[in-house]
C-alpha cells in the first residue's frame, strides 16, 4: 500500500491521490523546500492542472517533449534536476517519463523537443522523453514535472535508472518545484492511431 502522500505536497498538486505518494519528490521533498528560494517550473505548452496537448504524446506522429522553464533555484544550489512521472499507472513506482540531470543551477529552459545535457532511462527503458499513451477509456492521467535543487553536482552517467537517480540525490535535494499536466487519451485517438497505421 502507499504511504500517505505528505501534506506540503498534497496542497501544491491539482488533483492529489494515492498514487502521489509514490512520486520522487513525496520520497526526497519535505515541507520547507517546496518552491524554497522562489524556485518555480512552468510550461508555455500548458498551465498547472491542464491537458496536454496532443502534440507532446503518443497520439501524435513527431511528437516532443513540452518547453519548459524555471526561475533561479535557492542559493548553493549546484545542479538541477527534473523528473516527469505518472503517478495514476500500476505498479509499485510511477511510471517514470523522464530523467534529467546535469540542468545549471540557475534560471534556465528546455525548449519543445530539446534534448537535454544528461537523460536518465525511462519505465521503457529508453534514455529520451516517453510519449504520455495512457489506456483508452481511463480517467485522465497525471504527469508529474518535478524540479529539485540539489547542493552537490551529481556524478551520475547518462543512462542511470530511476533508483540510481534516487539513492544519489538522498540529502542533498535544497528546494523543489512541481508542475501537473494531464491527458486522457480517447477513442477518437486510438481510431486516428488504427487508419494512420492503416489497422
């Protein structure tokens, strides 16, 4: 069973559930460092709590990891990094989208479809952003964009798994930010998918 998902993280997402205690920042945050030192993530693809658009997930062919950005981390902060997690998929983790590290500890942005300095292994397996494809007919899934603050540069290699990422980042991570995109993938989606690969 899940742990309760702590409170400080409860009141900065949209629609908290079960599933979020599961998120890396319910695992390595702690009251005090949401936003600490004014650290914000935003998006100009979406708003906290919106949809995403189609353009950044499996229904679309080409499709890209969202543009990002974000505000100056705290001070002493010596890196950044950023998870994309799906806390509504089965399984004993989230359902892990994206792994980056390696970001300057400074007010920065990933362009729409930029690839970043260091990228993690993904739930497939893959070291690049995974297209958001949850199952028709399910109620909208969240995407957990999580931005941690750490006082240590990691030394971690590109390719690193989630649990790597984790047990490097413990007692080091100064302040986060979160962000919370959705999608519900419909059956409008799967018929255009099907005549696209001519199904």
């Amino acid at each position: 069973m899940p742990a309760q998902i702590p409170a400080w993280l409860g009141e900065a997402l949209p629609d908290a559930r079960a599933g979020h205690a599961r998120l890396i920042a319910a695992q390595l945050g702690e009251e005090g460092l949401l936003n600490r030192g004014g650290l914000q993530l935003r998006s100009a693809a979406f708003e906290d709590g919106e949809e995403l658009d189609p353009s950044f997930t499996a229904s679309e062919e080409d499709a890209v990891a969202p543009p990002l950005e974000w505000t100056a981390p705290p001070a002493g902060a010596q890196e950044l990094v950023l998870v994309v997690e799906d806390p509504d998929a089965p399984g004993a983790e989230p359902f892990c989208h994206w792994l980056v590290w390696g970001l300057a500890p400074q007010k920065g942005q990933l362009l729409e479809g930029e690839t970043p300095p260091r990228v993690g292994k993904n739930a497939f397996g893959n070291s690049e952003w995974l297209l958001p494809d949850p199952p028709t007919g399910q109620d909208p899934h969240d995407y957990v964009f999580q931005l941690f603050a750490l006082d240590e540069a990691l030394a971690l290699m590109p390719g690193a798994t989630r649990a790597d990422l984790v047990a490097a980042m413990k007692g080091r991570v100064i302040a986060v930010a979160v962000l919370t995109a959705t999608y519900q993938r419909s059956d409008e989606d799967e018929h255009d998918w099907d005549e696209d690969d001519g199904g």
